[in-house]
C-alpha cells in the first residue's frame, strides 16, 4: 500500500496565500510557484509516493486561455518539489453552471496540457455524478495509459456502478472517513483501489491514519492518501500507522 498527498488548497491557504476567484488555488502556479512547490516537498518528505498537481481550478473556466501556461508550472513545480514520486495530472469535474459540450471540451484541453506536461497518471476526480464522469473519460479516451478515476461517495452514487471503467484505479475521496468507510462496504470486492478522505477541523491525525490504514488493510487497497483539511502532518500520520500496524495475515 502506497501513499498519495493531501490537499493543496488548504496548505495553500493555511501558508497565507488568498484563494480567490476566478482562478483561485491554480493562481498559485504562476503567483508563487515557490509554495506550491514546497506544499509538494513536505508531502513527499512526509511519505507520499504520489504529487497532484495544482490544477482542480486550471480548466479554462477559470483560467482562460491561461490552460496550457498552467498545466505546464504545475507539473514542473510538482517535479521540483519532489522529484522522486510520481505526479498525477488532476482534471475536476466542471460545474453544472458550465454547459455540457463546454465541459467535455474542457476536460480534453486540460487533459491534453497535462499529458504534454508529463503527468504519470491522468486523474479524474472530484466527480459527484457517473454521467459526467463518463462524459470525461469518453473524452480523455487514449489521451494517457494510466488513467484514475476518483469519485466523490453520496447517497445517489452506488460504488457498484463503477465496477467496469475503464481506468487504472478507481479511487473515492472528497468524503469524511464514515462516508468512505460505508461506501467500501457495499463495493463489490477489488473495484474500489484508492481512498483519499477529506479531514474535519481540528482532527487528530494520528487517529485518522489509524482507522484509514485500518480500513484500507481490511479492503486491500493499493493507495490511501488524504484531501481537503489535510496537511503533511497527516500523510506523516498515515506513514506512521503503516509501520505501527502489522498486515492482516492472510486467515484474518
């Protein structure tokens, strides 16, 4: 089981930087290219395998025609940062507000800047809803060989339905742990890979790292990590717990 980051908003607006619209956390790549990839070194300093870059908002939605210019920094401050783990080019779910050809377009244009940019991995997440997450893989479709998909867990997502997509991993995230804990239960066994869960204020990290590694043991995921409200000290957390706890043997 291997580690991804946690959130870059948050370090981002917790070191002092304003999130503001319209581009908000992807004005960091070009406004201070040296925190983003500081958040990035002390994600990979405490544990983490894997960087995403600092794209959520890098959609020309927010960007304009700024898609490529940003793609670009954020991958390269990714690899500055930590130049031994993998990156993961993050494409976000555009809002409804967005007309649907708008988004699909957009998902391909972000996704094409971040494959010429060198991503390891093309990810999709923060989808809330399967039809537009179809809408984009149909989009990204042979753009990269490694494709993720990471959906966000509510009442009206049955994990059961992701079974079968096309993608390297399917991960879910954007949801307190309970809410990924309940989902993994009623996934059918090996569909759901990853797990990123976001952090309450004023959590204690340590038991949020044991329950997560703890669940992930249980569901045999291959990669945990955490999302918004998370810091470095959260992925050193889950590093942590991963030595403290032995694996399940395989009677367990």
């Amino acid at each position: 089981m291997r580690l991804l980051d946690g959130a870059t908003g948050t370090e981002l607006a917790r070191r002092g930087f304003e999130l503001r619209a319209p581009a908000f956390s992807a004005a960091a790549n070009l406004e201070a290219p040296a925190l983003v990839s500081a958040i990035a070194a002390d994600y990979a300093t405490a544990g983490a395998a894997m960087i995403t870059t600092n794209t959520t908002c890098a959609h020309r939605h927010y960007v304009g025609d700024d898609v490529a210019r940003q793609c670009r920094a954020a991958v390269a401050l990714a690899r500055r940062g930590a130049p031994s783990a993998q990156v993961a080019g993050a494409v976000a779910m555009l809002p409804a507000a967005v007309e649907p050809i708008r988004r699909a377009q957009q998902y391909r244009e972000t996704a094409i800047a971040l494959v010429e940019a060198g991503v390891d991995v093309l990810l999709l997440e923060s989808f809330v809803d399967l039809d537009e997450l179809a809408r984009a893989l149909e989009v990204t479709r042979g753009l990269h060989p490694r494709r993720w998909a990471a959906v966000v867990p509510t009442p009206t997502l049955h994990a059961a339905a992701l079974a079968g997509l096309e993608v390297e991993h399917v991960a879910l995230h954007c949801a307190a742990l309970p809410t990924i804990a309940a989902a993994l239960e009623l996934a059918p066994g090996g569909v759901i890979e990853a797990a990123y869960p976001s952090c309450a204020p004023g959590q204690d990290d340590d038991a949020f790292a044991a329950q997560l590694v703890a669940l992930a043991r249980r569901h045999g995921l291959a990669w945990i990590g955490a999302c918004c409200g998370s810091t470095p000290a959260t992925i050193a957390a889950l590093a942590h717990a991963q030595v403290q706890q032995p694996p399940l043997s395989p009677t367990s």
